[in-house]
C-alpha cells in the first residue's frame, strides 16, 4: 500500500514508525514532516492545511490509504475531502471531528447521554458570562469553545481573574474565533489520564493508558506546554476505573455520535480526572495524543494499517488489539525558554544512537539545514522513548538515552513518571 501521513510532530513520527513496521506498507509520504520522518517516507513540502494540494498530491501519487495525524486538519473537513477523491482515509469525518472542535458540542453530547462530566454552562454574551460569575463557585474554568492549540483552558481562582478572562477570550479574542462561545465549567481535582481508543464508528477499542505532564518545569511548576513527556501504562489506571469507564463513558461516546448521525471513526483520545466521584471527561480528542503516541504506540502489537483499515471498514469487531506487557517513558528535549521563546537552529548530536526497538528518539521541532545537518527548528524539539518490564526501568532508560543527544540549549522536566519510582 502507498500511505501518506498528514503532520509534522513527534505523534506523526510515531504514526510513521508503526506504519514502517507494517508488512503491507510499501511507499510512505509524510506532508509536510519533519528531518526524523524524513528517514523512514519521503517528505513532501504541503501544509496539512492545503487540501487541494493534498489531495492533489494523493491522487498524483496513487496513494491507497491517508492517516491525518493532527486535530486542525480533521476539525476542518479533511477526510470529507480524501473520501470524496476517492481516498481511503483513517480519521474522523467533520460532522464527527467536531467532537474535539467545539468543547460547547461535546459537553452537551454528554450532558445529552449520561455521560459523566463537570457541570458547565455555555454563553454567547460576554456579559451573561460576567453575570454568572458572581455566584458561580470559585476556583472555576473557562474554556474557549474552539481548538485555541491546546492553550484555550482558564483556570480562575478569583473573580477577577475569572472576570479578565471572560474579555481576553470573548471580547479580545485572544483566541481567535475559538472564543465566540465560552464554556463556564466547574472545577474538578484528582488525576489525569489519557485514554486512546480506535473506533469504527460502532465497537471501540482501548489502547493502553497513559499519562502527560503538561506544566514546563519539574514538580509540575511553570506554564503549561504542548507536553514535556508521558508514560504508559498510568499505575493509577486501575482494572475498577477501566470497568466503570467501560460501562459509563467509552461506548457511550461512541453510540452517542452514531445516534446524533455523526458516527466516529478514528482515534478518541479521552481526557478523564479521576475524582472522588469516579473517572469523568475532561476533554475528548480526535486524534492521538502528543506525546502520548510516542509511548502508546511503540507498546502496541498490532499491525497498525490492519487496525486503521478495520476502523475505516467498520470491521474493528474482528480484531483484538494487543500491547506489549511492559512500559514506556518518553522525555521531551526542548529549547530552552520554550513555551515562551527560544533559539533556534542549533546542530544535534547522538541521534544515531536509538534501535528503533527499545529506544527511540522522535522528533519534533528539527529540520535539515543546507549542509544536511540535523538542527533544532521548534520549542519541543524531540521526544526520546524508551521501553523497559517497569515504569522504573522504563524511566532509566528514557533519562539514560536524553543524555545520548546533544545541543545548546537542551532543556527538559527531570521527573517524568518520577512518582513511580
Ligand atoms: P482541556 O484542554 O480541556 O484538556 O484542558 C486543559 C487542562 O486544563 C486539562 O488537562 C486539565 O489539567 C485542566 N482542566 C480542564 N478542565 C478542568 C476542570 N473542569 N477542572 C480542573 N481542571 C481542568
Ligand atoms: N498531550 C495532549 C494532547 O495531545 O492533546
């Protein structure tokens, strides 16, 4: 099969990796990719964005299945697209990508169906947001109803603060259109997990869990980033908490967007807090998580173009999916100063080092420059994955192999899956 992989991130060199695995992939293009995926398909400079091009390219190029690894291009109708030239493309449809799209859409989904989330209300007026406040319970979250790059979420501990943000998202706009309509929603404390399911649309499929840690510095200081490293499985992910979310949100999700015509296919990704009244949803994604690819997927047994096609088939029935009874740690090198700003374009050393077995190195923000040479060209620059029988040794081996890469600047959280240990 001739595959071509929308994106450009750690979660698409991950994606890249599995489909390399597969016996049945023959040509591999990645657009746009990255100087890491260059290694494994041919990178071809289009924007996941450009869905002429795209498709264009797709047809010009023969390609017999697309896997679209990021939530912009999803949210924005690519697959209706692909499908539409003739594509077999593995992702969620517009009508279902709104899932992740709008926080307003699926709140109410779950309000709709049972299925258990924070209580929230939805406003279209700033200033019925600002009357609300004044009796809403404090600390309290905001959330802007569209994708704002994972940066849309307020968490208020005064009214004032809660007061500033209600203008920043829908007055100033700080997040664009996303912040039209604003979801108000109640505070809830306990852990974070991340769950990835495939779904055709009518079965579901967990992978396995996972954990994130999205704050910049160690012991979860500093602002909040696209992710500085993950783990998987999560220890607190216990048989109790799956069985419960297996009767009360996974497939009710899925035969909730089956119901209102808007049937799933792709990958859920559920953000669950588990509280002291059991696991609810934070957020849902139509996508892999970034970086919780990067230690779900090198875990995983399966074929991943037989599980994608049996999604896209609606066949998923038919198959089990299966993962490795270990664990990874994967720890984000990043440029210093990132979130906020960093230097770029600086030489990398030590990336042939990794087996692509028990250690990888995946790569982020990194291009090629005129000399050939590997340079730092984002925040999150890679993201090294290492394997182990145990979290413990899995993090050894992750914090052992960061040392094999070298460039200024390097900077990364020295406490991934650390708790465990
Ligand atoms: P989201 O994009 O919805 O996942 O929100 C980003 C982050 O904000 C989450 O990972 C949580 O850490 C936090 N968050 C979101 N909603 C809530 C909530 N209702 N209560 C507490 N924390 C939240
Ligand atoms: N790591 C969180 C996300 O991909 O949204």
């Amino acid at each position: 099969m001739n595959i071509l992989v929308v994106g450009s991130g750690g979660r698409e060199h991950a994606i890249c990796h599995a489909v390399a695995r597969s016996s049945r992939a023959d040509k591999i293009y990645c657009a746009p990719g990255n100087a890491g995926i260059a290694e494994l398909a041919e990178c071809v400079p289009i924007g996941a964005m450009e869905f002429d091009k795209l498709v264009d390219f797709a047809k010009d190029k023969a390609i017999d299945f697309a896997i679209i690894g990021m939530d912009d291009p999803l949210v924005g109708g690519i697959v209706d697209r692909f499908e539409a030239a003739g594509i077999k493309t593995f992702g969620p449809r517009e009508n279902a990508a709104i899932l992740e799209g709008s926080k307003a859409f699926s709140k109410e989904l779950m309000k709709k169906y049972g299925i258990p989330t924070a209580a929230y209300e939805t406003f279209t007026d700033p200033e019925k947001a600002l009357s609300y406040l004044k009796t809403a319970k404090l600390p309290i979250v905001l959330k802007a109803d569209g994708l704002a790059l994972g940066k849309g979420v307020l968490i208020c501990n005064t009214l004032e603060e809660a007061e500033d943000g209600v203008r920043t998202i829908m007055q100033e706009k700080k997040f664009g259109d996303a912040g039209n309509t604003l979801v108000i929603e109640e505070f809830m404390t306990g852990r974070e997990v991340s769950v990835l399911s495939f779904t055709d649309g009518k079965t579901i499929q967990l992978m396995s869990s996972a954990q994130d840690h999205k704050r910049a510095f160690d012991g979860d200081e500093g602002p909040n980033t696209g992710g500085m490293g993950t783990f998987s499985p999560s220890p607190f992910y216990t048989e109790e908490i799956d069985q419960r979310c297996k009767e009360e949100i996974f497939q009710k999700t899925v035969d909730a967007m089956a119901a209102e015509g808007r049937p799933f296919v792709g990958v859920i990704f559920f953000g669950l807090m588990l509280t002291e009244d059991g696991p609810k949803v934070l957020e849902y994604n139509c996508r892999f998580g970034d970086p919780e690819a990067q230690v779900v997927l090198p875990r995983m047994k399966n074929d991943i173009l037989d599980v994608m096609e049996a999604c896209v088939d609606g066949r998923l029935s038919e198959l089990k999916l299966d993962f490795e009874d270990n664990a990874a740690v994967c720890v984000v090198l990043a440029s210093k100063g990132y979130p906020v700003s960093y230097d770029k374009g600086f030489a990398i050393s030590g990336l042939e080092k990794f087996d692509n077995r028990q250690y990888f190195c995946f790569h982020a923000g990194t291009a090629k420059d005129e000399n050939g040479q590997t340079v730092t060209s984002g925040g999150r620059v890679l993201g090294v994955t290492a394997k182990g029988a145990s979290l413990a040794e899995a993090r050894k081996n992750a914090y052992a192999a960061t040392e094999w890469v070298g460039f200024e600047n390097k900077f990364m959280r020295t406490d991934i899956g650390k708790e465990f240990v």
